[in-house]
C-alpha cells in the first residue's frame, strides 16, 4: 500500500534527523484522499538555558500524482490547544 510505505521511509527519516516521540496515524481521509497525519518532538537549541520543545504535526495527502505534505508546530505548552487548529486546518485542504 503506498500510504504505508510513504509514511514509513518518513518515519525512518524523521528518526535519522534527530526528530524523537514520533507517532502516526495512517487511516485519514482529506478530501476524498488517502491521508496521513504525524507527530515529532523536536528540540531547538537557543542562546538561552530555556530550551523550548518543539511539537510537530504533519498531515501527507496522496493524490494520484503527488504527495502533499502540511506541516504545522508549535511548542509543548500550546500542544493541546493548537492540535485542534491544525486539524481543521488540515480538513480544510483541497486540490484544485
């Protein structure tokens, strides 16, 4: 199924890059299309000692032709509230 296998070499690679408490969901639909929706840690290093961690969501769609790939982030503290703004922003995609 080339859902499966796209989700997993971005799994493999979000591994490779140091991306860590990465998760994904693989039965979504977005506008008629097979979908795919996954989350990552991400820590940012700044000048400071408060190193805040970055949450990542990412929702891959499928078309016949392309993959499109919606990225969205936010940090910890925000995760709750944001993830319901990433996904009806997600929802809201359509191909033109």
């Amino acid at each position: 199924d080339v859902q499966w296998d796209v989700l997993d070499l971005l799994l493999k690679q979000l591994g490779e890059a140091g991306f860590t408490e990465v998760s994904s969901e693989a039965s979504l639909r977005i506008d008629g299309l097979p979908a795919a929706r996954v989350f990552y840690t991400l820590p940012m290093a700044t000048g400071d000692e408060a190193i805040p961690t970055i949450r990542g969501h990412q929702y891959l769609i499928l078309s016949d032709s392309d993959i499109w790939i919606l990225s969205y982030s936010t940090i910890r503290e925000h995760e709750a509230r944001m993830t319901t703004i990433f996904e009806k922003s997600a929802r809201s995609f359509r191909l033109r």
